[in-house]
C-alpha cells in the first residue's frame, strides 16, 4: 500500500493531499527507465569485458584453430624447402659432378615466383589476414618453381646417363690386338727415330708389332668412315668416327674387314696387320684422335689391363726407341 502523501496550503492555513499529475507521473516513469537503462548498459559493458558472447567463443575457437592450421603449414612448407635444399645440394655437387655438368645458377634456382598481380584476388578481397596468407602462397610458389626447375634437372640428367651408356661404349679403350703378355707394343706416342728418315721426328700413334695376318680390333663402338689405300704413309688404313670428339686410325694393314659407312662395335675384327706403306715390318699403327687431334692412345687402355699391367704398357710406351713407320 503506497503512503499518502501531504503539503501544507497557506491559502487555507491546512494541510491538502498531494496528488500527482499525468506529467509528474510521465517524469517520474522517463526517468526510471533512463536510469535502468544506464544501468543495464553498465552491467552489460563490464559483463562483455570480463566474459565472451556465444559468438565470440565460436569465432575466438575458429581462429585458434585456423592458427593451428597456418602452423602446421608453415611447418610442412620448411620441412619441403629442407628436403628440396637436399635434392639441390645432391644435384650441384653429385649427380651433375658425375655426369659432367655445370651446376644450375642459384639466380635461376631462386628465381621469383610471378608478378605483383599474382595475388590480385587475394588484394581486392581485402582479408584481415591478407599478409600472413600472402607468405605462405608465396612460399608454397616458390617451392613449386622449384620443384619444375629440379624436374627439368633431373630430365636433362636423364638424357646425360643414356648418353653416358653410349660415351663409354664408344670411346677407344682397348688395345687394338690381343696382346696379353704386352710384347706387342713395339713404340710408343712422341717423338721417336724415323725408321727411313733415322731422325727425331713426331710419332703421331703406338706401333704393335705382329705377324702379318693378325686380327685387328675396333677399340670402341662406331661408324667407319674412311678405308683407304695409298702406297706411301699408312698404306692401307680404316678410320672409324666414335663420336663424341673421337675417331681412330689403323695403318699398314694387310685386308679389310669392313667397308665405308658400316657400324662397328668394340671388338668387332675390322682387318688384319700388314706392311703396306711407309712400314719396315708387319705392325699396325693405331692412332687416337681428340677434336681432330692426335693424343696418347696408350692413356685410353684401362678396359683390358690390370692396374699393373698398365703400368707396364706405360713404361714400354715411354721409351724413346725407333718407330716401325
């Protein structure tokens, strides 16, 4: 029961009940609601502050988890860029060092990844993490032109091995006769006697000597491209193209077993000794060409010989005595 309320009227020297207008009661209703709302809006500030909405915990969990995920990625992204440093370690210093190659430039290797206008979607979407999921595009990238670049590596690599098969088949490296207690070689590669001439004089190949008729041997796979016959010089002689840089010569020969044109493989019997031409005895001298130059042939003889047997052979192919042609 609410109390009564009074005010004294000095008009009628008496006390008068108060009654409250329709604007007093207006007031007093404005005013209660103003200050509740003052307060409901402090209680919900200082309740906001302290503790998190439903939809806040959600976004909050989402984003702990998104953050879980961009250190997971970031983890795998440095543990390939790891193994991606190793392949590039093992194809400069490893299989391009076998397979003599030069290393691929790091300018090429780290070569940018696109343009500025790669990541235009990405911009014009205006995400509040558009930094951090800039790097990490950035990164992955990176890491794929890479990866193409190491591709095309191991691609040429690839093509190097199979010619490599084909390199060691068809360079010359064997003696062109049986020659098993190595007393065939009668001179060597230098400057040796003349045997017509008795001076000094540049000796351009090896002599074997031999019986006339003894088999002669392709020293490498390749294509016979000269079989000549001149009285004088090598007399009758076969040149075979190994490729790869490489041709060899075999003079004063008696017969041919091959004609122009023909593929040989190493060991394949291509004549036989002689003494045609500038010779004083049965032999067959044999040349090794490099680039259209004569070289030591006695350097390539490490598929038929023992380590000590070559030493041997390159001692006899040292000694300055006269050459048979």
């Amino acid at each position: 029961m609410s109390r009564i309320k009074y005010y004294y009227d000095p008009k009628t020297c008496k006390y008068e009940r108060y009654t409250k207008s329709k604007w007093d009661i207006l007031l007093g209703v404005l005013g209660f609601l103003s200050l509740s709302s003052i307060f409901a809006v402090g209680i919900l500030m200082i309740f906001s502050y302290y503790f998190d909405s439903p939809k806040e915990l959600m976004l909050k969990q989402e984003n702990e988890e998104l953050k879980l995920y961009y250190e997971m990625m970031e983890k795998e992204v440095s543990h390939l860029n790891e193994m991606m440093t190793d392949l590039k370690d093992r194809d400069d210093n490893l299989y391009r060092v076998i397979f003599e190659s030069e290393p691929i430039p790091t300018s090429i290797r780290d070569a940018g990844y696109g343009g500025s206008d790669r990541f235009k979607e990405l911009k014009e979407k205006g995400l509040q993490q558009e930094d951090l999921i800039m790097d990490v595009m950035s990164k992955v990238g990176k890491l794929k032109k890479q990866m193409y670049i190491q591709s095309l590596s191991y691609d040429e690599l690839a093509e190097k091995a199979l010619n490599k098969e084909e390199y060691w088949a068809s360079i010359p490296a064997i003696q062109p006769i049986h020659n098993e207690d190595l007393k065939r070689l009668a001179s060597g590669y230098g400057m040796r006697i003349h045997p017509i001439l008795k001076v000094r004089k540049m000796h351009t190949g090896i002599d074997f000597s031999a019986p006339k008729g003894t088999p002669i041997y392709a020293t490498g796979d390749g294509t016979v491209v000269e079989v000549k016959t001149e009285f004088g010089g090598y007399g009758k002689s076969v040149t075979i193209d190994h490729g790869f840089g490489f041709e060899t010569r075999y003079g004063h020969m008696n017969e041919f077993n091959v004609r122009r044109g023909q593929k040989v493989k190493r060991g394949d019997q291509i004549g036989t000794v002689g003494n045609t031409g500038s010779s004083t005895a049965p032999h067959v001298h044999y040349e090794v060409i490099k680039e259209g130059r004569t070289i030591n042939p006695v350097h390539y003889f490490f598929k038929d010989l023992e380590p000590s047997e070559f030493d041997k052979i390159l001692e006899l192919a040292s000694k300055e005595n006269q050459s048979l042609s």
